[in-house]
C-alpha cells in the first residue's frame, strides 16, 4: 500500500449486528498531517485488496484533526524570548500543546524550552504559541516542533490521571524543525591573560553569523562591565564549520 504519511494501512473491519462496521487500524497513534482523506472501501471475496488500486469504491471521508503541513519550521535565538505564529492544521483548538524535543514521542522530557505551552487560535484558524516573557538560554541546535491535543484524548474527564498533554511520549505528531541559534555547548572554556591580548577561537554553535558579538561579564544578563576589560570582541566566523574566532584589544 502507498498510504499517506503517518497512516497505517487498510484498516480490519469487525461487524456489529444492528450498528454497522467497526473499523480500528491498528494500535499504533496516527502521526499524519491534518486534513480529509478518503475512505476507500475493497471486498475480500473479489480481491486480494493488497494494493491500493483495488481500493476503488469511495465510502467517504475520513477528517483528522492536526496540523498540516508537517514540515512547518520555525526559528528562535538563544538569550531572547521565543513566540511563533503561522501555525496550519485542521481544527486546531486552544486544546493543542507543542512541545520542542530531540525526537516527537519520546516518553523522556528533556526539552531546551522547559515546558510545553498552549496555542492560541487566531480568527483564520491558525495557531500561534510563546515560551513565555523570559529570554531562551538553552544550549543551541536543531531539535522538533512536537504536537498534542487533548481532543479525543482518554484520560481527559479523570482528575486523577495527568493531564493527556503534559507528557511528552504523547506529543507523537512531528510538525516541523523548531532552530535556536546561538552558541553550543555551554561549557566552552577559554584562558586569557592580563595584560595581553586576548584572542581564542573554537567556538561553536547553531548558525553563528557575523552579526554574534560577544561580551565578557561577571554574570551574563548584567548591566554592569568588567573592569579592565575591553568591550565587544572582534569577531570572524567560518560559517561552514560553525566556528567563532574572537579577539579583544590588551586586556
């Protein structure tokens, strides 16, 4: 079969005797983009129904309910705050949460954003979201917009299970790269001494351009300079190896 992305294959009908066919397909949860489909019906008696051509009777369309496309990628910048907006599905609600992981579905919860947060649904219908009034400063990289909704969700109406949408192996549905630019890792140790100057390379981060200044302080975030201590640093970057070459006057 060449069913859509994120559909299992042809689904087993069981019947029930005065409320028609029962349809389940499969176990696993659908990861496909939102949208309506078709639902295709094959007699076994007549055929083999084991490709997708056989499948010639149209019975219907089947809605799901999710975001649409699944490559809707988006980016942020470390030490700023992060809201993205534009988000496309079908029948995207404030009941949607998106998640930033590694990998969509994984049961562990170690995202750079700290939490999942709510979207708010615009008049078009489309869906936007903020990782709140502070500034992001996670180590940078590629990770996944990840996607979950509490529409249809079985443990909804029981208080006494967690919410559906706070556990990140729920957030199956892959909507896309979520980028933070910035520097990676957030150990990068670097000597210099006083009264020289003071120049090192080997910086690396996510798509650091020559626009990345950097600022020697006590505590990042402080308003107040290092005494001593010469201002922004000249920098050059080699885009292609993601290196950051900085320098200073004498120190």
């Amino acid at each position: 079969f060449v069913s859509p992305p994120g559909l299992p294959a042809a689904g087993q009908p069981a019947v029930q005797a005065g409320h028609g066919v029962a349809v389940q397909f499969g176990a696993a949860a659908l990861t496909a983009a939102g949208g309506v489909y078709r639902l295709c019906w094959c007699a076994t008696m007549a055929a083999a129904c084991s490709t997708a051509e056989e499948f010639r009777v149209d019975g219907g369309s089947l809605s799901i309910v999710g975001v649409a496309p699944l490559n809707q990628d988006r980016t942020c910048v470390a030490g700023r705050v992060c809201a993205i907006d534009g988000i496309l599905g079908l029948h995207l609600s404030s009941d949607d949460h998106l998640l930033v992981l590694d990998t969509c579905g994984e049961p562990h919860w170690d995202s750079p954003f700290v939490s999942a947060v709510q979207l708010t649904i615009s008049d078009g219908g489309s869906g936007s979201a903020s990782w709140g009034s502070l500034a992001l400063t996670a180590s940078s990289g590629m990770y996944r917009l990840c996607w979950c909704s509490h529409v249809g969700a079985t443990n909804r109406s029981d208080s006494s299970l967690p919410s559906y949408c706070s556990l990140a192996q729920n957030f199956k549905v892959d909507a896309g790269s979520m980028t933070l630019l910035g520097p990676s890792p957030l150990d990068q140790a670097r000597t210099c001494v006083s009264g020289q100057t003071c120049r090192f390379d080997g910086l690396f981060g996510q798509d650091l351009s020559d626009r990345t200044r950097l600022l020697v302080l006590d505590t990042c975030g402080d308003r107040f300079a290092v005494d001593g201590f010469p201002g922004l640093a000249s920098e050059r970057v080699q885009l292609q190896h993601k290196l950051l070459e900085a320098s200073w006057g004498t120190v």
